[in-house]
C-alpha cells in the first residue's frame, strides 16, 4: 500500500554496531541527539517528547516502543500532529565494514491537505511549492 | 475552517502549468490582466478565467486601483500544505547529524589510549 508519507534517511556511521545501538536505546545518549525523555527499551513504553512548537509541529509528541530487536531494529509509534492518525518510526541499524549503515524511515500520517497533495501525485512540486511559498512568507 | 474546503480548488488550480506560470509571475509583483496577457500567447478571457480559479483557490488576490484589477500571490495555501512535510525532513536530518557525530564522537574516543 502507498503511503502518504514514508520519508527514508540513511545514514552511514564510522562506529560500532554496539556504540549506535546505545546512541538510540540509552536515555542519556538519546538527550544528546534527540530530546531529553524517559525512554526505557521495552516493547510497549510509552513516553513524550517536548520542545519548542515549530511550524509543522505542535511542540509535543507521544511515542510508544512498538518493536525492538536488539541491536538491528526498533520501531516507534510516533503521534505528532492532531491532523493525522499516528505515524511509524523505524530504525535499523545494518554492520558494514567500516561501520554502522542506519537508515530511518517515518511511514504514514500525515495531516489531510498534504495528504491529499501527495495522494495525487503533486509530490514533484513539493520543493517548488516550498521555495514559492518560503518566498513569500509575511 | 474555510481554508480546509479550499484544498481540492488549490490542488486544481496548481495542476495546469499556465497556471502555475501565472503563479509566478504573481511571486512579488502586483499585476494587472493587460500585463499578464502580454507575451502569453492567450487572450484577456483565457487569462481572466484562470485568474478567476487561482482567486477560487485562495492563490492570489485581487485589488481595484482606478480602472485596473490588479492581481497578487496568496501563498498561504501552499505553504500550508508543504509545511509540514519539509519540516518533518529537515528535523529527521537535523537529528540524525547528531546522533552521526555523537557515536563517532564515543567510538573514537574510546579507540585512543590517551583520551
């Protein structure tokens, strides 16, 4: 099924499987990249993240551990914004030779109007919309 | 609330690439339909109609000066709808760079003796 949103990011890491797998797992190591939360690795926790609203966030997000497969895979459920049902973040963590290759995936919500907007294949104009909009900002 | 019900007219409106050059030429300057038709290769009427729909969308809007209807962009409907997709992007990005340098950071330590 095509989903509305599903942004991949890759990543390519020169440190240990171990090393990255506490980056995302340890609370303290994931205040220093991401927020301050009371993470704990079991399936089911849930926790919130808060920060500054910013355009296109509402300053708070619930998130629950729905897998985790230690250290290859761990899989959030990530409630964003209240336009769209909750969306899945995916980690996955694969050793290469030199290192760590992550790749982040965000899958699915995403609020009606860009939505529908990606829904009709406007996709391609995204980034143009973006720079015309951006443009006139004020 | 209104803007909502719009969504479908903005996604018209932007799908016909007179339209869209409209769009841009509206970017940052006020304009009036004899300027507009100017060079396009349409009549008044062609252009009068698609302004008419980019008016529907909520894309540009107008304003009487004398004699002349004088047309500009509206982007608020557009970056509604980009907002949030390029912000999602931009954080993911900004987060994983982090994260990249605080596990090369640890790692790299932890390979030198002396640290």
């Amino acid at each position: 099924m095509l989903r509305p949103i599903d942004l991949t990011i890759e990543r390519h890491i020169r440190a240990s499987l171990a090393t990255v797998w506490d980056c995302i797992t340890r609370p303290d190591l994931i205040a220093r990249w991401f927020f301050a939360t009371d993470f704990k690795p079991i399936v089911g926790h849930r926790f919130t993240i808060v920060g500054e609203a910013v355009a296109g966030w509402r300053g708070w997000t619930n998130v629950e551990v729905l897998e985790l497969s230690p250290p290859h895979r761990m899989v959030w459920s990530f409630d964003c914004t209240d336009a769209a049902p909750p969306g899945r973040v995916s980690f996955r963590l694969e050793e290469v030779d030199d290192g760590v290759r992550l790749r982040l995936s965000h899958e699915g919500g995403a609020p009606a109007p860009t939505r529908q907007l990606l829904d009709e294949g406007w996709s391609v104009y995204l980034g143009q919309l973006a720079d015309l909009a951006r443009h006139r900002a004020g | 609330m209104a803007r909502v019900s719009l969504v479908g007219d903005v996604f018209g409106a932007i799908a016909d690439p007179t339209r869209r050059l409209l769009l841009e030429r509206l970017d940052g300057k006020e304009q009036s339909v004899g300027a507009l038709t100017a060079g396009s290769g349409l009549t008044t009427a062609a252009i009068s109609l698609h302004l008419q729909l980019l008016l529907k969308a909520g894309l540009v809007r107008r304003r009487v000066a004398g004699r002349h209807r004088l047309y500009r962009l509206d982007p608020t409907p557009l970056r509604e709808i980009t907002d949030w997709t390029t912000a999602l992007t931009g954080f993911w990005e900004e987060r994983l760079d982090e994260l990249q340098e605080l596990a090369e950071k640890i790692d790299a330590s932890a390979d030198r003796p002396d640290d």
